[in-house]
C-alpha cells in the first residue's frame, strides 16, 4: 500500500504544520475531512485485509469482488475516472479499466 503510505506521510506533515502536539487528533481531523462523503460508507473500510494496492502480478479479484457488493460502487468508479493518476482499485476497476472507460467516454 505504497500509494496510502504516501498519502499519510503527506497529511502527517501537513498536520505539523498545523502547531499542534497533538498531531494524531490532526490527521484524523485531515483524514476525516479530505475523504469524499461517499467514501465513509465504502464497504473497504470494513476490510483492512483486503488489498485495494497490489503488487504488479498479484490478484486483485478479492477487491474488486468486495467492490461489487458495495454500495457506494458507483460513486467509488466516478471519482476514480476524474482522476486519472488513481492506482489500486477503485470502483471495482484498476487504472487500465479506468484508462478504457475514459476513452470510451470520450468517443460517446
């Protein structure tokens, strides 16, 4: 999970900037607030072992299977296709899936 890692190094420094000792409570505010709404209710949240990061090579069917069964999916995927330098799965999609949805989207 280099890319999460990267993410709260990133609102760990931020959060010192903020001056405050308390720099957990900080990151939680941060976290809290930087996540889209929809992302509170994502059935990933519920699964910390499963992985949405993969190594190159390594099966992504048990997050996109998790995926399929979530109810924020659709909002998941929508988020996912705006930004195109998202890694992992997203929506039940990986960046190639995304990279083809976009194209075809952009040919409609």
């Amino acid at each position: 999970m280099p890319v999460l890692s990267a993410v709260v190094a990133n609102l760990a420094a931020y959060a010192a900037l903020l001056g405050s000792s308390d720099e957990p409570d900080n990151l939680a505010r941060l976290l809290a607030t930087a996540l889209p709404q929809w992302h509170r209710d994502a059935l990933c949240r519920e699964h910390p072992e499963v992985s949405f990061f993969t190594e190159l090579g390594a099966s992504t069917a048990p997050a996109k299977a998790l995926c399929r069964r979530c109810l924020v999916r659709d909002e998941c995927l929508s988020y996912a296709l705006a930004d195109p330098h998202l890694e992992g799965i997203w929506g039940g999609t990986g960046p190639r899936e995304r990279a083809r949805l976009r194209r075809t989207q952009k040919a409609a």
